[in-house]
C-alpha cells in the first residue's frame, strides 16, 4: 500500500497513483472514493481479458445513481468488440459505453506503453486516454452490473455539466482522433453538428451573464476555443469564424454584438 502526502488534482492523481503499480502487475483499475466495485467486477473483468489477448480495456454494466448505464451498444452476448468500431461509434455521437476510470479495467502492459496514460490538460481525459489505447486494441465488455458510480452535486462530472467542459474537450478529442476513426465526410458532418451545439450553449450562457462572472469558466473556455480554432486551422465556415469571435467576447476585446450580427 502506498500513502501520499500531496495532495493533488484529479487527473494528475490518477496518473500518479498508475506509476506505483508493480512491473509485474497485469491489470489496472482505479476506483474514485465515491464509488464501489460489486463482488465479482475484478473476477468477471480479468476473465475476458485473460482469455482474449487483443482486449486492451474492459468494461461493464454500471450502477449510475439509480440508474444502470453502458448499455445498449455492446451486443448481448458479444465480450470482444473492435476498438476502432468502438470508437467510432462515440465519435459520432452514439450512446456511451466508457463509463469513468471506476468503469473499466485496464491491462497494465498498455498503461506503460503510454507516459503519462492520462492527458492533463483534458478534464475528460479519461475518454481521450481510451480513444488512444483503442486505435490498436479491442475493447472487452461483461454484461452485468460490475460498479457503482455515486451522483452528486460536488463530482468532476457535475462540475463539468455546469461548466460546459465536455463539449469543448470532445470537439478537442474528434479534431484529434476523428482522422482516425472516421472518413472524412463523418468527421466534417460531425464537426458542424458540435460547432453548433457549443456556438449555442456559449450564446444562453454569455446572455445569462455567466462568462463575466466565473473566472473558471471564462479561462477553460478561453483555453478550449483556441486549441478548437488552431485544430481547424483555416476552415472557411462562419462557424469558425464564430469561435474566433468568442474568444473575442471571453476576453473582453469584442462585444458580444459583433457576434451576433454575424
């Protein structure tokens, strides 16, 4: 057992606590403190992996609050799924499957091949750390209720419903992997649905007042519209165009009328 005296952010938390796992260990899985594994989730979870090689990740069926989740995606009955389809499949907006880091199981060979596992910069680093280790491997599920995530008002994942994060960081990540994973046609179709989903949730927030009041808010957003315009490069849209003035707004240098007259 290994006790830390530092305590540190979330992400970086995961990929420090990943570095104090044994060379020889086989299997890696972290679980948040709010959460539970059910009896059997290491037995039935290390079990698909041993018998398929191919399986990077493994997941499972998951006690959401009061609601099971992961479901509906992974045929019933099927324990080995391509993670290239996988992926595409999150890409372009299917039903999720990954869970959070409690979800799944990981095989500890692919965590070392990858320094740091986790993104830091990414809040949902977890989902881009899966796109990445799934490019080469394939994705193991079990068809029953294997964890429990708790709901609450304090999670990473209510923090980051309020503030918007998971729509910037996916267009992050389907700028980065939807070359990928996706042909060029999906990813372009894919892009103009998120462009304008975000162009829409940062229009009720900035008239709500929001931006000017959360110093967080204005600087994740700041950050995230300049990795999305630079992933764009010089895509000739209004819509790229639009993110450029949202940075204006975000910082100040531009009135909010100059977006929406355009």
């Amino acid at each position: 057992m290994h006790v830390s005296d530092v305590f540190r952010p979330v992400i970086t938390n995961w990929n420090y606590a990943l570095k104090q796992t044994s060379p020889e260990t086989s299997y890696c899985k972290i679980v948040h403190a709010d959460d539970l594994l059910m009896p059997r989730c290491l037995e039935r979870m290390i079990d698909v992996a041993q018998k398929h090689p191919s399986v990077a990740i493994v997941g499972a069926f998951r006690l959401a609050g009061t609601k099971v989740d992961l479901d509906g995606v992974v045929p019933f009955g099927t324990s080995v799924v391509s993670g290239k389809e996988i992926c595409r499949h999150s890409l372009l907006g299917g039903r999720y499957v990954f869970g959070s880091p409690t979800s799944l199981l990981l095989r500890a060979s692919v965590v070392r091949g990858h320094e740091p596992f986790y993104n830091e910069s990414h809040l949902h680093a977890d989902t881009e750390a899966c796109y990445e280790v799934l490019k080469t491997n394939d994705f193991g599920f079990v068809h029953e209720i294997l964890t429990y995530t708790r709901r609450h008002g304090e999670s990473i994942t209510s923090a980051a419903r309020r503030q918007g994060t998971w729509l910037p960081d996916h267009m992050a990540m389907l700028l980065k992997y939807g070359p990928v994973y996706l042909t060029e046609e999906e990813l372009d179709r894919r892009l103009r649905q998120m462009l304008r989903r975000y162009n829409r949730w940062l229009a009720r927030s900035t008239i709500r007042g929001r931006p000017f009041r959360d110093r967080s808010f204005v600087a994740r957003h700041r950050r995230m519209l300049a990795e999305i315009s630079d992933g764009l490069g010089q895509l000739p849209t209004r819509r790229g165009l639009s993110l450029k003035l949202w940075q204006g707004v975000l910082t100040g240098s531009a009135p909010l009328a100059d977006l929406l007259a355009k």
